[in-house]
C-alpha cells in the first residue's frame, strides 16, 4: 500500500483479481474440511411429548385442594427427583444407554451427559409444558421420552398424595393437640367454679336477692324479738306484782288482760308476719302456734262481766303466776331462738356481703379463663374444619380426580435427524474461510509498497513515465512462484483439516474409528 494514494473501483478489482488464490483457497479448504467433519458427525434425533396440566374434575369453590403451590414449583420438584443419579442411572442400564460412554467413563459423566440430553420446557400459559430428550436412535428418543412422561406422571400423582397425607396427619396431630388444651382449661374452669361457688359474677344478683331477703328477715326477726322482751317485762312486773299483793295483783291482770287482748294482738303480728314472709318461716309458724294457744285458753277460760271486784281465792292467784311462769319461760325460749336466729342471719349477711364484694376479682379471673377458653375453642373449631376439608381433599386425591398431568401430544419417533445442521456448518465454514483470505488478502495488499501502474509511479515519483515493461518471469522464476503458491495451499489446507479433526476429537465424535 502506497501511503497518500486514492483508490479507484478499478484498483480494488485489480487486487482482488491478484489476490484471488487467498479468496479462494480458504473457501475451498474451509469447505472440504466442513463438509468431512459434518459427514462425519453422527445423526442426532430428539423425540418430545407434550403434557397437558388437567384441573381437578370437582370445583374449587367445592372441594379446596390442600396442594396450593405452582404448577411451575411443583414441576421444578418432580424434575429434580426424576433428574436424580439414581433414577437416571436406572434408565440408562434399561434402556441400554451411552454403551460406549459407559466403557471408558464413570457413571457419574454419563449421568451428566444424559441429564444434558433432557429438557423440560416450562409451562406455557399454566397449562401444558413439553419434555424431549435427544439420542442417536430414533426409536430409543421415543421410549426414553415416554418412560419420563410415564414418570412425571406418577410423580404428579405421588407427590400430591403425599402431600395431601401430610398435611391431614399434621392437622390430625394440631387438633389432638388442642383437643387435648381444651379438655384440660375445661377441667381448670370447672374447677374454678366449684372453688369460688358463691362468688361467681352469674351468682351476682341471686346472692342481693338473699341479702335484702335476709336483712328483712332480720328487721322482722327484730321486731318480733322486742315485742317478746317488752311482753316479758310486763309478765315479769305482774309475777312481782302477785308475789307482792296477790288479791289486788290477780284483779289487775285480770282487768288488764280484758282491757289488752293478747289474742287480737296475737292475730295482728300474725298478719304483719304473714305479709312479709313465707308460709313456712319459723316466725310465721310460732306466730300461728300462740295464736291457736291464745284461742285454746280464750275456749277454757272465757271472760267476765265488768263488776264489783269479787274476792279472788288462792287457787286463782296461784294458778295466774303458774300461768305466767310458764308464758316468760315459753318467752325466754322465744328471745333464746331469736336471738339465734338474730346471728345466724347477721352471718348470712356479712357471708353473702363477701361473696358480692369479691364478684369483681372474680368477674376479671373469670373473664381470663373464659376468654381463654374461647380462644381455644375457636381454634378448636376451626382445625376441625380444617381437618374434614384435609380429609376430603385427600381422598380427591386417592380417587385421583385432582389436578393431574396428561399426554396430550405422545412421543413419536422422529423422521429426520434434529442434528447436525450440516448445510448450516458448511456455509458458516465457507463464510469463516472467505472472512479469513479476505482478511489474508487486505493485509497482504497494505504491506504490498510496490508499484504496478502509471499513475501509481506519477504519485508516487512526480516525473514524467517514458514507458511502461510488463513482468516478463524467467522459467525458474515461474516454478518457483507455482511452487510457493501450491505449498501455501498445501499449508493452509493440512492446518484447517488438522483443527477440524481436532475440533471433531475433542467433541468425541472420530473416537469410534480409533
């Protein structure tokens, strides 16, 4: 190349033409030796099937599955098992795989070259996703793709059996578990209950209920209790009275008894009684028993008229003290059960008083537990529909009317080799040995300075050209050039045959011959 010259059309053509032989020779050898290697390269088939991804037969809104994960994740799963050593292993030895491979190599690289041969498409759209698998046999590519559908297949339906086993036996041992919690704070609250009977906040309004009874029995109890003392003074007074003048003493009770009748008296605090209290109260019945005993002594011992004081004789006096006597003694046991009866029912009170005061410590324990046992029960509850909708699903799934996989598309044998793409590799071959004398031919041309036309020596020299000598070669000069060109072609055409049987070694595919 001549630094500072321009170029024309004509001058590219004039190098091309004179670097012909660098165009040409890479292409041919390039060529030759695409065409042997490609020859040489065993015919690879693939064999695919297409499996479709079937929803459960049963709705959803039904029957919910308890396989909720992706159709993507579960795919990844069942690949990673089904692409294991020992599964692979075991196609291999059945189907009789690799042999060559197998003589000289350990099971472990021809596992790896299998698993290199199997390809699983994901999904497309959820729906169906595609295996294959390539082999120099056309008929092994079919049965090799089948057995891994058929596996796929089973491994679908394993899986989620498993699965679905799995979570029913955990939900199965969830809801033992709180069964189990639930019986024992059953057993803790009941327990509570029968310790804190009484003081209960359910119990809150029965137990006022018996305090207002109770202080109102006590406001009649005491009533009735003064009546009996003040009746006791006056029994006292007349007995005094008697010991002290007995005639006068005998017709001042008899007069006092005519002016206040004890009967009538009687019947008024036995109405009073009977307004406020029950038919059964002891108050009631006592009061009913003095009446009837006031009505017994008013039958056997009528009354007088109103007259002259007749002597009274001693009989009388005696019988009237006697008859005293006894109705203090039958008081005095009165006043006794009253006053009894007075602190039973204080104790009543002041017991029933504690209950109230201690409803509300009570009411927030009580809150605790019972807040606590609805928590339980409600987990409770909602594991056991868990379960029933676990144990549903799992017998989908042994019915086998689940989601499944389903050979839509099954594995045919292959027509036509899916590899090598020889017309493909010869006219790469033929486009990398253009691309290489191209280049050849532009380096050689920018080294080349010499000068091969007119105008070349003009730019070159700026003196006029007298005249202008073709090459005239002598006949050793000739061969010599021939001889050159021919161990240049000899050259270039051993080193490419040379890298295309090292390419075809490396790749294992000449080991056959040797």
């Amino acid at each position: 190349m001549i630094p500072g010259q321009k170029y024309t059309p004509q001058d590219v053509i004039d190098a091309v033409w004179r670097r012909k032989w660098l165009l040409i020779c890479p292409v041919i050898l390039f060529g030759i030796a695409a065409f042997l290697v490609t020859r040489s390269l065993p015919n690879l088939y693939r064999s695919e099937t297409l499996i479709l991804v079937v929803p459960q037969r049963v709705p959803e809104s039904y029957i919910r599955s308890t396989v909720t994960s992706r159709i993507e994740d579960r795919l990844r799963s069942i690949s990673e098992q089904i692409l294991s050593r020992s599964v692979l292993e075991r196609i291999i030895l059945e189907f009789n795989l690799y042999s060559e491979q197998r003589q000289h190599a350990p099971m472990e690289d021809v596992v790896v070259r299998m698993r290199k041969d199997i390809e699983v498409e994901p999904p497309i759209k959820d729906d169906t996703f595609r295996i294959s698998y390539v082999s120099g046999d056309p008929v092994i590519a079919q049965k090799v793709v089948a057995r891994l559908a058929g596996m796929f297949i089973d491994g679908n339906v394993r899986d989620r059996q498993v699965l679905a086993e799995g979570t029913n036996q955990f939900l199965e041992s969830q809801l033992e578990d709180a069964r189990q919690r639930l019986i024992e704070h059953e057993r803790k609250l009941e327990e509570y209950r029968r310790h804190y009977i009484g003081e209960l906040p359910s119990q809150l309004q029965s137990n006022l209920q018996v305090i207002q009874t109770t202080q109102m029995q006590l406001q009649s109890l005491s009533e009735s209790l003064n009546r009996d003392r003040d009746r006791r003074l006056v029994l006292e007074k007349s007995m005094a009275d008697m010991r002290a003048d007995p005639v006068t003493a005998a017709v001042t009770a008899e007069a006092a008894e005519h002016a206040v009748d004890p009967l009538e008296a009687a019947r008024t605090e036995l109405a009073a009684l009977q307004r406020r209290l029950k038919p059964t109260h002891p108050d009631v019945i006592a009061a009913k028993k003095r009446v009837a005993e006031l009505e017994a002594a008013r039958v056997v011992l009528p009354g007088t008229e109103a007259g002259p004081a007749p002597p009274v004789p001693d009989s009388i006096v005696v019988r009237r003290m006697h008859e005293t006597q006894t109705e203090i003694d039958k008081l005095d046991r009165q006043i006794a059960s009253k006053d009894a009866d007075m602190v039973r029912l204080r104790g009543l009170v002041s017991d029933y008083q504690r209950r109230v005061e201690a409803v509300p410590t009570r009411e927030s324990e009580m809150a605790e537990l019972t807040r606590d046992y609805e928590t339980l029960q409600k987990t409770y509850q909602s594991l056991l529909a868990k379960k029933e909708d676990s144990n549903i699903a799992a017998n989908l799934e042994k019915q086998q009317i689940g989601e499944q996989f389903k050979v839509l598309d099954p594995a045919r044998v292959p027509e036509r080799p899916f590899s090598p793409k020889r017309l493909q590799l010869n006219l790469m071959a033929v486009g990398v040995g253009l691309l290489l004398g191209v280049a050849l031919g532009a380096l050689i041309e920018y080294r080349d300075t010499s000068l091969r036309t007119e105008s070349q020596l003009l730019e070159a020299f700026k003196i006029p050209v007298l005249a202008v000598l073709p090459v005239m070669e002598s006949l050793r000069e000739k061969r010599r050039r021939r001889l050159r060109v021919a161990l240049t072609a000899t050259a270039a055409f051993l080193a490419t045959a040379g890298a295309a049987a090292g390419a075809a070694w490396r790749l294992g595919l000449l080991k056959r011959w040797f």
